[in-house]
C-alpha cells in the first residue's frame, strides 16, 4: 500500500515547482489554531535533505494534502461564513442553511478568496442536508439580466445550475436532496441530487450599470432557503437554526496539537462529512500510516515522533507550493492565455481540484463561464507593473458571449484585485464610456500610470507596480473557443 502512494506522490512530483514563488497567509477562526484557508502564494521548500521516516511520513502527507485540501479549505469557508469577522472579510455572516447576500461589487479590499469577480453579486449558502431537503425559491427575474445559483460539493464539482442559462428566468422552487433521502417532494418542487451531504449554493447576480444596484438588491430579498419540512408555511424567510448550524462547524483544536499538524486535524474533521469515494481508496487507507484512526475521522497527533511530525509539516507547506505551480501551469494555452475545459468538473484529478480549490474558488464549469488566465505577453515574459501593455480585439473578435464578457485585473502576491486611483478593477462590455475604434477594434490599454490620450484612458485597466495577472471571462460562451473559430489575442507590450 506505502509503495503505490509513494509511486502517486512521484506523479505529482513531475511538475516544474520551482518555476514560481509563492507564500500561505491564513486568518484565525474559532481559535487562535483553527487557520482559516486564503489564497497566498506559497514559497518552494528543499526537500533535498528528506530521509527516512521524515521522507516517509512526507510523502505520504503529501498525498493526503492535495488529496484532501477541498474538502478541509471548503470546512474552513463554511466555518469562517458563521463567524462575526467574516465582515471584516467583505462577506456577510451567514449560518449554516442561510443565504449570505454581498450587496456591493467587490473591490481590492476584499482578500478572502483569491481571483474573486467584480461583474456579479453574490448570493451565497454553504449548506448541510444531513436532516433533511432544503427548498430553494428563486424569483422572476427581469429580461436580459444574467443570474445563476450554481451548485458545487466539497470537493470543488459543479453539480447543477439554476439560472437564466439553464432554467430560464421565472419563479421557481428547487429541493437540495442529500444521498440518504428518501421520501416525496410538493407538486411544483424539481429534485437535484447531491453527492454529498454537504454543498454550496454559488449564486451571482448580473448588474446592468451603475444604475441598477437596487434592482439586484430586490432579486436577493426575494431568494428563500427553507427546510421541506417548513416549505410552504412562510413567504417570508425563516431564521436559520442557530443550534445546528453552530454544531455543525464546531471545531475544537487540542492545545498539545503540535504547530504545523492543523491541516491534518481539520482533514479528519472533514472527512466526517466528505466520505472518500470508492476511487479514493489508496490514498484513504493510507491515512492510517500518518496517524488516522476511527475510519480516518480522528488524527492521533499524540502517537506520532518528531521526525513524523516533521514530515508532515513540511509536506503541507510543499503541498501548498505545487498547488501554486499547478495553477499556474495547467490547461490549454491559446494566444499565452491559459485555460481548462474541466473547469469546476474536478472528478479524481486531485492536484488540479486542490489548486482550484485554493486560486478559483467557486469556479463555474465551462459551459456557464470560461476563464482565460493571463500571465504572459506575446513574447512569454511575465506581465510586471514597470511595463505598458495592449490587448486588441479586431472586429468581428470581440469575446463571443450569450451574457457577458469581463477583463479583470490581480495581484500575483495574493490574487486580489489591483487598488488604483479611478477604482476600476475591470473592463467589460457595458463599461460606461469604453470606446470602440473606428475600425470597429477594441483596444484596452494596460499600465500603472495613466494614458495622456483622452480615448485609452478611457480603455484604460490599471496595473499595480509590481507582478500581475488577468482574467478574461466569459459568461455564457458560445463554442467559439471549444471549437477554435475563436481565440484571444495577444497580450502585447508596447514598451
């Protein structure tokens, strides 16, 4: 069993890691041990040195890091959502089973998750079904306006969608059913299956203009998350139960537990409500040579030694650094513009659903959304705040999109979004006062100081002073890029 992890581990291993330097900030929670994940880049470790059961017990807390990160970072989000200093975060505190409305775009402030959207506004639940149904009750929604309340598990998959793609935009009312219920739902409720027991209600709002914030504000009032057992009782929302939702994220860290071995004990705790699946079954078993007892529900820190101990300190940090490289280096690349047509579909490719899980949390799956990550220019140097750049879009090439299209900007140290002096964090294609060239091209101009012509400043997306990245989505995306009629341009430097 040790010999096909290690064999697994080396797979990962294949990956150029120490292309990028990255480093892991995490925030307190309940207690001054529970780390609360956030994107941060992770700095490269020297493995070199590893042997013995120090080496053994890293490899084998390898796999258990990439394997299990999902599942604890989504614990993690779940608890954090419950907590008072979530706001200090920029989200709402919601409980258990209770919708978070985000009234406002996101801005720079916000550093919880990384490579975060400023087009929609967010509408969100982390939910637990273990008791039974929930019913989601979603409203008309107005012509014209993008929505979508997506649905994904503790391991990153997108499992369904309700919204103005897939179920058009009247009134209707949605039952979350776990994998144990059994039972008869109302006339008038569709069922969607979860795997799990536990999932995310993703939802995002489109907004057309500045104009428009109140009108999504209505459409969040009138969203509704009921148990079945109360559905039908209330038109307006009932309070959450409290005493579930607080028992549901309780986690209490041992005093003695050994800096370092958080992640392990928050993976036990995980795995109580994220079950492996059946093809999880090598690296499950395998938890039980680090420590894992009581059907890998318990961490038994206490019987591990110090160069145990070491092992599996340093194979979180390095997990956390080929997370980074992973997110960097994976996908299709067209034009330098990187991106994977598996996107929020994770299935058992575990290094990449673990770098999604800590750079694209609550990815869409393709066909909602695309995601075209740019780090690059024409010439495959890394885009830097001292240069100036173009991204030119002929005509006829302008994204293709049933929704929309937005060009945002981050920060490579921590994927957050480029604080600058018109407060202008994306161009999209209702961007009030863009220009479209004569020629019918579209031309947006990238740099750090703004431009002197009146028109590309206009265009203008402001860079930071230092390293960056973009990303192009695309809400709605005909097959265009899936079939290769369609491509980005270039990210071209004018220096």
């Amino acid at each position: 069993m040790k010999n096909i992890v290690l064999l697994l581990t080396l797979g990962i291993f294949m990956c150029p890691w120490n292309m990028y330097s990255q480093a892991q900030e995490s925030s307190g929670s309940n207690s001054d041990k529970v780390e609360s994940s956030s994107a941060k880049s992770t700095m490269p470790l020297d493995i070199n040195a590893l042997q013995g059961v120090e080496a053994e017990m890293f490899y084998l807390g390898l796999n258990a890091v990439v394997w299990g990160y999902p599942a604890v970072f989504f614990e993690d989000l779940m608890r954090d959502r419950t907590h008072p200093d979530i706001v200090k975060k920029g989200n709402p505190q919601s409980a258990v089973n209770q919708f978070g409305m985000v009234r406002h775009l996101r801005g720079p402030e916000y550093k919880q998750i990384a490579t975060p959207n400023t087009d929609t506004y967010y509408s969100q639940s982390f939910c637990d079904v273990s008791r039974e149904p929930l019913v989601m009750h979603v409203p008309k929604v107005d012509a014209n306006r993008y929505y979508a309340m997506q649905l994904w598990d503790p391991n990153g998959d997108t499992f369904g969608y309700v919204g103005s793609r897939t179920t058009g935009r009247d009134a209707g009312d949605y039952a979350l059913v776990g994998p144990d219920w059994k039972g008869d739902l109302p006339k008038g409720v569709e069922r969607i299956d979860c795997a799990y027991n536990s999932f995310v209600i993703w939802g995002r709002i489109g907004i057309n203009g500045p104009d428009d914030e109140p009108n999504v504000h209505a459409i969040q009032d009138k969203l509704r998350l009921h148990p079945l057992s109360q559905f039908g009782k209330s038109e307006t929302q009932l309070p959450p139960d409290l005493e579930f939702s607080n028992e549901r994220v309780k986690l209490d860290i041992p005093d003695d537990l050994p800096e370092g071995l958080e992640y392990y004990f928050k993976l036990a705790n995980s795995l109580k409500h994220t079950p492996p699946k059946t093809k999880d079954i090598v690296v499950a078993k395998s938890l039980s040579s680090i420590g894992f007892t009581d059907n890998n529900t318990k961490f038994d820190y206490q019987s591990l030694n110090p160069a145990q101990i070491n092992g599996l300190i340093k194979a979180y940090i390095f997990g956390l650094h080929i997370m980074d490289v992973q997110a960097q280096t994976t996908g299709n690349i067209i034009n330098g513009w990187r991106w994977s047509p598996i996107s929020g579909i994770m299935g058992d490719d575990y290094l990449f659903r673990a770098a999604f899980a800590k750079w694209f949390t609550g990815g869409n799956a393709p066909e909602e959304a695309i995601y075209l990550d740019g780090r690059l220019d024409k010439k495959e140097n890394a885009l830097e705040g001292s240069k100036k750049y173009v991204i030119r879009f002929e005509n006829g090439q302008h994204p293709p999109v049933n929704a929309f299209w937005s060009l945002s900007m981050y920060n490579l140290s921590d994927g957050s979004f480029v604080e600058n002096s018109i407060d202008r964090y994306a161009i999209k294609n209702n961007t009030e006062g863009m220009v479209i060239n004569d020629d019918g091209a579209l031309e947006i101009y990238i740099q750090h100081e703004a431009p002197t012509d009146p028109n590309q400043k206009d265009n203008w997306l402001p860079s930071p002073t230092k390293g960056f990245y973009l990303n192009l989505r695309l809400y709605n995306p005909d097959n265009g890029l899936m079939e290769g009629t369609w491509s980005p341009p270039f990210i071209n430097s004018v220096d």
